[in-house]
C-alpha cells in the first residue's frame, strides 16, 4: 500500500527543502503539512498542488501501482 505522506516529505527532504518553505508555497500553516506527512491518502487537488510546487508527479506512484497490480493478474498472480 502507498503512503503518500511519507513519499511527499522523502521528497521535500529529498530537496532539502524546509517545511516552511513547502507551506508557504502550500498557502498552509506548518502544522497542515505535518498533516500531510501522517497521511496515507490525499485528497487529488492537493497532490496536484503537491506536485507543481515539489516538481514531481506523485499521481506516477499511483500509476506504478495501478499498472503492478494489472500484470500480477495478468500473470494469475
């Protein structure tokens, strides 16, 4: 299963990027994206936000996933 959260704050670490930083291009306060980190889905809308401001198309890991699950019952996994 996917944690969102967990890859979305990997990824502003990743660019050594601060949390402040990440909400105030968020348009949040602080404690919304420690929010966010604890989330194991997120609402579509966000992650689009997500990912213009971080430069990364988390909708990808969700394909990822979606096109693991196809061949594993492809193959009669």
């Amino acid at each position: 299963m996917i944690h969102i959260g967990k890859l979305i704050e990997e990824e502003l670490r990743r660019q050594e990027r601060s949390v402040t930083w990440f909400a105030d291009k968020l348009c949040c306060e602080r404690t919304n994206v420690y929010s966010i980190f604890k989330r194991q889905s997120i609402d579509t809308v966000l992650l689009l936000r997500i990912s213009l401001v971080l430069h990364r198309n988390f909708f990808s890991v969700y394909l990822e996933e979606l096109e693991k699950n196809e061949f594993k019952q492809q193959n009669g996994q």
